[in-house]
C-alpha cells in the first residue's frame, strides 16, 4: 500500500548515541527515507538540529535560554545541518529542498496554500522536503514553540497518512519511568478520550529538547483528530525506523479518528492563532453543539482582545470551557456593540467544534 508520511527526528536522537555522531545518524536517517522513495512512497522530513549545531560549531556547551541567542545559534547552525542533509541524500541519489517556516506562514490562509502547493510540487518531483521552524526570524508570538506541533501542521497539510515521532523515549508510558515504579509502556492508543486520560502523564523536555511528552501528546491530538496515524519510537536506535517502516510493532501508535476533519477544518482548529475570545450564552452554546449552527450576535455575551474582521478567535461557554475556533465577522468593537443584537458573528463553515470530546467539523 501506497503511504505518505512525515518523519519528525528531535534534536536528542540527531545528537547520535552508542558512539554515533550527527553526521552518521542523518547518513542512516537518508538512506531509510530514500528507500521509501525507491517502494514509490512520499516522505517529508521535520527536523530539529540547528540551534544543537550552532551551539557546537561556537563551542557553547548550553543551549541559549533567551530568544536572540537561540535565533544567532539556529543562524549558525542551519547551514551545516542542510549540508549535512544535503549531502547524505545527495549519495544515495536524491535530491532535498529546505522549508523554513513560522507559525504566521500557516495561519494565513494564502500562505498555508502557498505552502501546500510548495511542498505538493517538491514530492511530485520526487524530492524530500527537510522542514525547520523558521528560528532565526520567528518572534515568540509566531514560534511553533516546538517540532512536535510543526509535523502534525505539516502532516494536515500535505494529507499524510502517517506521521512518525522519533525521539529519545522507547514509548508512551502510564507514568514518568524515571520516578514511577509502576509506569507501564502504552503500545496502543485507540481515541481522543483515551489520549486526554493519559496527557497526566507527560513532563517537559529534557536538555537539549524543548518539546517533552506533553508536545508529543499535542501532536498526536491534531493528527489524529485529522485522519492521521501517529507513531512514538525511540530513534536513538539506527534498527527502529526501519522496522517501523516495515510495518513492525515499535513504541505506541495512535489512531487515526474515524471520522477526521476535512483540510480546511483542520487549519481552522489547529493552525490559526487566536486573537480573542467570545464568551456565549447557553442557548448559542447548544446551537453550536447540536445544531451545527452559526454564531449569531444575540448569543454573545462577552468579547475579550482585540481582533479585526475575519480574525481568528476562540468561543467559550459561560463557564470559560472553549467550545469551538473560527472567523470572526465583525471586529472586536463593532462585536463589543452588537452583542445581544442581531447580526452573524461567525458562520459554521468559517467554524470548528474543539470542545471536550474533540475537534468535530
């Protein structure tokens, strides 16, 4: 069967063990992908390594904790990581292109076409997209914050089947193992319900990480709720990712939903950044759920921040539970005005349903 996926590879499992270095782990990292490529199946790679490299070639043993800092090593580092890409791919016979990108270039629609048709051109020539978070120019209103969430944007947009998390952990566990005796391996993942119970479990990132299990959690969420597969291994072992591709049982898998959302549902629920926020009254609030209505100004009850026309914003219950993402009609003051009145504040295809049991179109 004829897959597409995303490979996610974190800045632990590039940093090599066992005696491995970058250079050797990227060697072995080509080779498997363009193997993919041989048995005609598309492959998009999301790396970290940068700020991991520039960190190394400026002989600085931590990681920057201020943002120019990590923004100057990432400057210093990307070069030698698409090198480093681009010659291990160049050897067995493949080409690669680099995609830097911020969480703005997403959540502008044109630009998330732009990017779409971008990355569908470049696997229609037969060429592996090597994407980073745009390091060196993001701010911190427009960083992804980490790679995790980065591969499951770009799994929703180019449609892949599957997305693979390779990482420094052998698997999702019912506990932190380092401080649980009890913690037991999760090999399976089957809802969205199962994934919040287990979401307690996860802790923040290690040294040379920024994303921990929590940001592997989140990107299983926006995968899945899209219809796509995600699988959690350890990558520090070279024997892992082929038998993953193979179709071996390593690590967790999560399931797809059964009933995903549709592209442009899932850009409105996972890629925008909202600008505010619109507190609704009970009587809109079962509109919405059970109806698959549109927002009008006579349910809302609140408006919070500043956002103008067709901006992105979250719309919470009375009790402040965030029942659903969409397009605003009105800007915060002419909603600020009308509120209680008549008017379409948010129409339900400009809409999506993010309350607790998911995202729903």
């Amino acid at each position: 069967m004829t897959m597409r996926r995303v490979i996610k590879v974190g800045t632990s499992v590039l940093r090599g063990a066992g005696g491995r270095n970058t250079e050797q782990v990227i060697a072995e990292l080509a080779a498997s992908l363009c193997g993919l490529w041989e048995r005609q199946q598309p492959v998009v790679l999301v790396t970290s390594g940068a700020v991991g490299l520039g960190c190394t070639a400026l002989g600085r043993s931590q990681r920057p904790s201020e943002l120019e800092g990590l923004q100057a090593a990432a400057a210093v580092g990307q070069g030698r990581l698409m090198t480093l890409y681009d010659q291990a791919f160049a050897r067995q016979g493949r080409c690669v292109a680099q995609v830097l990108l911020t969480r703005g270039d997403l959540a502008s629609r044109r630009r998330y076409q732009n990017a779409c048709r971008t990355l569908e051109q470049l696997l229609a020539w037969g060429v592996t997209p090597i994407i980073n978070e745009n390091d060196t120019l993001a701010t911190d209103e427009l960083r992804f914050g980490d790679n995790d969430t980065l591969s499951a944007l770009v799994a929703e947009a180019v449609q892949a089947d599957e997305l693979v998390l390779l990482t420094d952990i052998d698997s999702l566990y019912s506990g932190d193992p380092r401080s649980d005796s009890t913690a037991r391996p999760i090999a399976e993942v089957n809802s969205l319900a199962e994934l919040e119970a287990l979401s307690g479990a996860a802790k923040g990132g290690g040294r040379w990480g920024t994303g921990g299990m929590t940001t592997k959690l989140s990107a299983a969420r926006i995968a899945t709720a899209s219809g796509i597969q995600v699988r959690l291994a350890d990558g520090r072992d070279p024997a892992v990712l082929n038998a993953l591709l193979a179709g071996e049982a390593r690590g967790t898998v999560f399931r797809a939903s059964a009933t995903p959302l549709s592209h442009r549902k899932g850009w409105l629920a996972h890629a925008l950044v909202p600008k505010g926020s619109i507190t609704i009254d009970a009587g809109a609030e079962q509109a919405l759920l059970e109806q698959g209505a549109s927002l009008l100004a006579v349910g809302v009850r609140a408006v919070d921040g500043a956002f103008s026309r067709r901006e992105p914003v979250r719309l919470l219950s009375l009790d402040g539970r965030e029942l659903a993402r969409g397009l605003c009609s009105m800007d915060s003051d002419e909603l600020e005005q009308r509120k209680g009145q008549r008017g379409l504040v948010v129409h339900r295809d400009q809409l999506v349903l993010t309350h607790s049991e998911g995202p729903q179109a």
